[in-house]
C-alpha cells in the first residue's frame, strides 16, 4: 500500500498480519531515490504506548502525513502494522518508520506478539529510536514500556551483533517537574532494566553504552499547550540536521549497510524476528488495568486543578498568611484520592496503588509550593516578630545577650506551633531546614546588631581617647623639653587605661568570645599609640615652623619675656646661640618617638654635628654623623625626622633666621650712631672760627637774635614732634624714609597749633599781656607742652 497525499509518500512497510511488503517497499525505494544515497541516509522510528500521539509527533517532527487518532472517536488503533514514509526537508535523506502500538486491546493477549516483534524490528534497523512515555511513566515499575525494552535488550543481544542505536526518550505531557530532575530517573529505570536482563556470556560485561546512546527530551501536552508544544518540536527537528555527521544524533555507523542494500536487509531482519518465538509482551489485563488506572488518576488530577477549594486555598496563600491551611488542604486531598479509589476498585490491585501512589505524588507536587509559601510566611513573620522585640528590648536598656536570647526562645517556640499547623496528613513533609533556615536568619540579625553596635561603641571610644590625647599631645609636642616624651609616655598610660577599662565592661554585655573581646581591646590600644604617633607625625611636619617660633621667641624676648630693645651692649653672639640650641633641643625632642623606656643620644649627636661644629673643627676626612636615613639603634618605626632631614631642615633654619639676627646687628650700630649725633670736635672748632663775623653781627642786631630764637623754637618743635634720635636709631636710609614721610605733616600741625593759640582770649593775668611773653609761651607751647609749664614756673 502507497500514500502519495500532500506531496508526501508513505508505505505499509509491514501490514497487520506481520507480511512483509516486498514490492511496495521496492517502488518505494525507487520513488525517493534511496539508491542514489549511497551511506548517507539515517533511519528513525518510534515506538510506545497506543493512542499516546506518536504519529502526531512524527507528523509535526518530519512533515509526515501518518493517519492521527481522532480525539473525538476515542481511544483506538490507528496504525496498524509498520509504515515507513521519507521526512521532508531534513538532509540527509531520513527514513521514518511509525510502528503500531505496544499495548492496543484489538490484539488482545496474541502469543504472537506482532507489537514485540515490531519494537525489536525498529531497534534493529534504525540509527534512531524514538520511544515516546508518558512523563508520569517515569520512575513506574508496571510502565508500559518497561516490560517491552527488556525483552528488546536481551532478545538484540542474542540475535544481532552489538551497534550502537541511539534511543532519544520522549517524554510527553511534561508537568512541572523539571526536566533535569526527571532525566536521571528515567536513566537509572534504564540501567536498572539493562542490569537486570540475562545475557549471553559474550555479552555478559559488555555495558549498555556499547549498544545504546540514550537521549532524553521532554515535550508539553498537544492538546493543552500546542503552541508551546510546537515550538519545542521544532526545536527537537534540528538536531535531526546532519543526524550523521560526527557528534551527531545517529548512533554508530560502522554497520550501516548501504542504501541499496536496505530493501533486502530489512527483509533477511524481519524473517529472523518472525521465527523466534520467545519474545513477549506484558499481560493484557495487566496493561489495560495501566492504561486505565492512569486515565482516571489524569481525570482526577485535573479536576482537582480546577477545583474550586483549592484555587481559593492557593490565592489566599499567595496573598499572605493563611491560618488551618493544613486541616483545609488535608480534606482537598483526601476528597480527590478518595474518588479514585472508588473508581479504580476492580482493576489490578499492583497496578491501582502504583498509580494511585502517583497521582499522590503529583498532587503533592503541584500543592508543595504553596506548602512552602506558608512556611515562608511564618518564616517571614517570626523574623520581624523578633527583630522589632529585640530592638524594643535594647532600647530600654536590657542587656544584649539576654535579650537575644529570650526573643529567639519565644519566635522559635512560636514558629513551631504554627508550623504544626501547616502540616498534611497526606505527606510527611519536613518543616527542619525551614526552621534553620529563620534561625540563620536570626542569627545573622543578632550579629548585624551586634556588630554596629560594637562599632557604636568602639568609635565612641575612639573618640574619647582622641580628645583625651590629640590636644594635650599637640601641646607638650609644641613646648619640647627633656621631659615631653616622659610626660606624653603618662598621659597615654593613663588615658590609655581609663579607655580600656570602661571598654572592656562595655563588652562584657554582648556575650562575645574571650579571644575576640581581646582583640577588641587590642584594636583599642594600638588606635591610643595610634593617635599619638599621628599627631607626633604631624607635628614632625611642622617642626621647621616650630622652630622658628621658639628662635624668634627666645632671640626677640628677654628673660622676664619683654621684647628686646638693641642698644648695643646686648651679647648677641650668646643670645643667638642660646636661641639656636633651645631650637635644635625641639628638633632632637622631635626626631624620634619615644613611648617606651629606650634612651637615646639624638640630642648629643645633632648638637656636635650642627651646632658645636664650625670649619675650623671639621676635619677633611671626619665622617659626617647626620648622613644617614636610619638613627643608630633606633627602628624605623619610632623615626619621625631623619638623620639627613634634621640636616636639611637645620640647613633651611639657619637661613630663614639669619635676617632676624641680622637685623639685630643693624640696629645695635644704628643705635650707636644715634647715640654720637653731636659733630665732631675739629667741625665744632671750625664752626666758630668761620663763623666769628657772623656771631658779632647777631650781638649787633638784637633782631637777628631774636629771630634765630624763634627759629631754634621751631626747630625744637621738629625734632621733639619728628623724633629724630628714633627714627635714626633703626638705620640711616630707614630714617630718612620716614622723617620725610612725615615732615610735611608736622609742620601743617604745628602752624594750626600756632593760629590756634592767636585766637585764644586774653588771660586775666596782666603778665601774659606783654607781647613778648605771650609770644614766647605761645611757641614754647607748641614746642612742647612740658617745657612751656617749665617756663610759666620760671617766670
């Protein structure tokens, strides 16, 4: 028989009586061109339960067109006997066999066996085996391709040498199961089936893998998903591409027999199958009471999805917390497992519980996520239970460990009372890792308190013992003397310890180990050292600063701290040095840290090296003390000034102060020369020869006398209100600078001083009327105040 519909064709390689048809798989042959093929031709079939959709699959898989069951007629034989058909569009050249199925009741219990007989032809001939099962076949004793596979692997054994066939199991009517949990079940039914098969003793160690490469895929239901069903068929379609070719979906080729040849080969194969009498099937009752035990558990299964009870259950829970939600779904359940065994009562008693064990199963499946949402929210609901409870706790003051530990005694007894609540009668479900999973979670709160609480507390610390150290430490840094480091060495003692002990009782409160609560008050300590080398560090920074400060403070200053004024009997040879040495003494006291008890000779060898140390001194071939990076005995981690950075920093000190020192020098001679003002005697003594005539005719005119007094006046006026010997005393080019600054100034004053006086009313004393009285007072007057009271008293 030849279908050649829709531009596909097809033949009945084998009708229903078991005859195998020569002629038609010859034309066959011959209309797709199967000789021109040479090697390159694969040869599928599939094989399975009847009525479970295997032409269907085959259909949308190759673009075949074998007959369908026509869902509405109810299940029944449709293919009967083995038909071959070519798939359309796949290269190379594929061949695919749809075999009738192992299981229809039209055959009844034949000793014949035409559907065993079938299912070892296909494994003989084909690269690849296609057995579609029921997705809740997986993992069943009484499956109905269980019995049918080991009979193949013992009678294949036996009758043909080993190729490697690969099987591609295809799980149909998928659920939710993922496919990674289902595949090693399945592969273990497998092995187990292969294990458990006799075998010849040339076989007898030979493994599974010899004979068959196994491939698993799951595909969802055609009738309730189609869309999806068909997406994922068409994804299975490409890995029968180039089915052949090395790595992929064909098993071994080695014994491919050429495409000429396969007319007669599948003949020769089937002659053989025919005549072995020992091949059998499952009994009859055995697989009806399969096919109908798993038609009412899918009834039952479905009608619990839409049920109305259930759905309510499940919406509430998805909602929130939901309280007798283990008494409610207990009765769902037990109302759907009850309805089965009433239906399923006459059949295979073996069969009934298995499938009935799996229908449970699946229900427990479908129902377990909403079982652990329920945990999830009591979960959930303890957690914030106890975190709010134990930050009220600390809040109003009670202690850390105690607090944590009375809450996660309450949450927890809580917790359990409302998971036995949750509970199922149908599974024994355990609530254990959800219960360490809400200790973990409170534990892991307790220690996120527990820590920023100890980092509260450790900063407040911190704190106290920077204020405590920072300030006082800058200032005995700022003031060095022998006696800074001693005094800083008992201020961190102290402070040190008054830290360390209300720390350590602080602690005490949390309940932590001995070793962490060390290394706490370790921490604390080393940030006490700390604090001080960083301020010690800072001020090193500044030390040049500071150096300069105390020179000029000791240079510029006298012993009762009064500023000097330079007369020029000061020893500023020994003033400078002692200003010097009292600098280098703050360099020394700041060129190392000195916390412990070590000594040191820093301050002797900074002295002989920058102080005492003059050319004359120096040898040519002496070794230079300060030209190194390291102090001798003296680790690095105690050096704040190096040895060759105290020198460049003396360097860079003795030049910043060497113009205060030479000022100092420029005012002493200043003050000199302001102290000698008169002309020498030799100028003196010219004055009055030169100038006799000039003194006669003042001694002639007494009006000349007169005016040069009252010049002297004015000029006295000018000197008093200029004062010249000061200005002088800082230098001559300074002097002058600013008596000319100020000379026009004085002048106006001392003319708005004289007009002043002239619009003064008359005095009543008749003394101050005479002219030339008033006249002299008034210039005396303006001269200076003092000298015109000296004058009136004279008078």
């Amino acid at each position: 028989m030849m279908d050649k519909s829709e531009g596909n064709c097809s033949v009945q390689l084998i009708d229903g009586d078991g005859t195998y048809n020569v002629s038609g798989i010859d034309h066959f042959i011959k209309e797709v061109k199967l000789g021109e093929c040479g090697l390159s031709y694969a040869v599928v079939s599939i094989m399975g339960p009847q009525s479970s959709g295997k032409s269907t699959l085959l259909n949308n898989l190759f673009g075949t067109n074998f007959m369908e069951m026509d869902a509405f007629k109810g299940r029944s034989q449709t293919t009967k006997g083995i038909w071959l058909a070519r798939c359309a569009g796949i290269e190379p050249c594929t061949l695919v066999m749809d075999l009738e199925g192992t299981d229809g009741r039209e055959r009844g219990e034949d000793d014949t066996a035409f559907e065993k007989q079938s299912a070892l032809f296909a494994l003989a001939i084909s690269d690849i085996v296609l057995i579609n099962m029921w997705c809740h076949d997986i993992g069943r004793e009484q499956a109905a391709n269980k019995p049918l596979l080991k009979t193949v692997f013992q009678v294949m054994m036996r009758l043909f040498s080993p190729r490697k066939t690969t099987m591609l199991f295809v799980i149909r009517d998928k659920t939710r199961t993922p496919l990674e949990n289902l595949e090693p079940v399945l592969r273990e039914d497998i092995q187990k089936i292969w294990d458990s098969v006799p075998k010849p003793e040339a076989h007898k160690e030979t493994p599974m893998s010899d004979f068959f490469n196994v491939e698993v895929v799951a595909l969802s239901s055609y009738e309730e998903k189609e869309e999806q069903f068909k997406e994922q068929v068409a994804s299975l379609r490409q890995r029968f591409m180039h089915s052949i070719a090395p790595g992929g979906l064909a098993g071994d080729r080695r014994g491919v027999i050429p495409a000429s040849g396969f007319a007669f080969s599948a003949d020769q194969i089937w002659r053989v199958i025919k005549e072995n009498k020992d091949l059998d099937l499952p009994a009859h009752k055995v697989m009806v009471a399969t096919v109908r035990c798993e038609e009412i558990s899918n009834e039952k299964f479905a009608h619990f999805i839409t049920n109305e009870d259930w759905r309510k259950l499940d919406e509430e829970v998805q909602a929130g917390p939901v309280s007798g939600f283990g008494k409610r779904l207990t009765s769902i359940l037990g109302s759907c497992l009850s309805e089965y065994d009433g239906e399923a009562t006459f059949f295979d008693e073996g069969v009934r519980s298995s499938k009935r064990h799996q229908l449970e199963e699946k229900l427990l499946q479908l129902v377990n996520p909403a079982f652990q949402d329920v945990l999830g929210h009591i979960r959930w609901g303890m957690l914030e239970k106890f975190k709010a409870s134990f930050d009220k706790a600390l809040e109003i003051g009670e202690g850390f460990s105690s607090a944590s530990t009375t809450w996660l005694k309450a949450c927890m007894d809580q917790f359990d009372e409302e998971c036995a609540g949750a509970i199922i009668e149908q599974a024994n479900w355990d609530t254990a890792k959800v219960r360490e999973k809400l200790v973990r979670d409170i534990e892991a709160h307790v220690s996120s308190v527990r820590t920023s609480k100890l980092s509260e507390l450790t900063s407040q610390y911190e704190t106290k013992l920077h204020q405590a150290l920072s300030e006082p430490v800058e200032a005995l840094l700022e003031g060095a003397s022998d006696q800074t480091w001693t005094t800083v060495k008992k201020l961190h003692g102290r402070e040190t310890e008054t830290a360390v002990s209300g720390f350590s009782s602080a602690l005490a409160a949390f309940d932590i180990e001995e070793e962490t609560r060390e290394k706490m008050v370790k921490s604390l300590q080393e940030y006490s050292r700390g604090v001080i080398e960083s301020k010690a560090k800072e001020e090193a920074g500044r030390v040049l600063m500071r150096m300069k400060d105390r020179f000029a403070t000791i240079f510029s200053n006298d012993a009762d701290s009064m500023p000097r004024v330079w007369t020029g009997n000061e020893d500023l040879r020994a003033i400078t040095k002692a200003a010097r040495s009292a600098s280098l003494k703050l360099l020394s006291v700041m060129a190392v840290m000195r916390l412990g008890d070590e000594t040191d000779n820093i301050e002797k060898t900074l002295t002989v090296a920058l102080l005492d140390s003059t050319p004359s001194k120096k040898s040519i071939t002496a070794s230079d003390p300060l030209a190194s990076s390291t102090w001798d005995e003296i680790p690095s981690s105690r050096t704040l000034i190096t040895p060759v950075h105290c020198k460049s920093i003396w360097r860079q000190f003795k030049t910043e102060t060497e113009y205060t020192v030479t000022q100092a020098i420029s005012a002493q001679e200043a003050n000199k020369r302001g102290s000698n003002w008169l002309p020498p005697p030799w100028a003196i003594f010219a004055l009055i020869i030169l100038g006799f005539n000039e003194f006669m005719t003042l001694l002639r005119n007494p009006l000349y006398l007169g005016v040069l007094f009252v010049g002297f006046l004015l000029l006295k006026a000018l000197w008093t209100q200029l004062d010249i010997p000061g200005e002088f005393r800082n230098g001559a080019l300074p002097g002058i600078i600013s008596i000319s600054a100020k000379f026009v100034p004085t002048i106006m004053n001392l003319v708005k001083n004289l007009a002043a006086q002239g619009e003064a009313p008359p005095a009543a004393n008749p003394e101050n009327r005479r002219p030339s009285n008033n006249t002299s007072s008034n210039a005396s007057s303006t001269d200076n105040p003092t000298e015109h009271k000296s004058a009136s008293k004279t008078d």
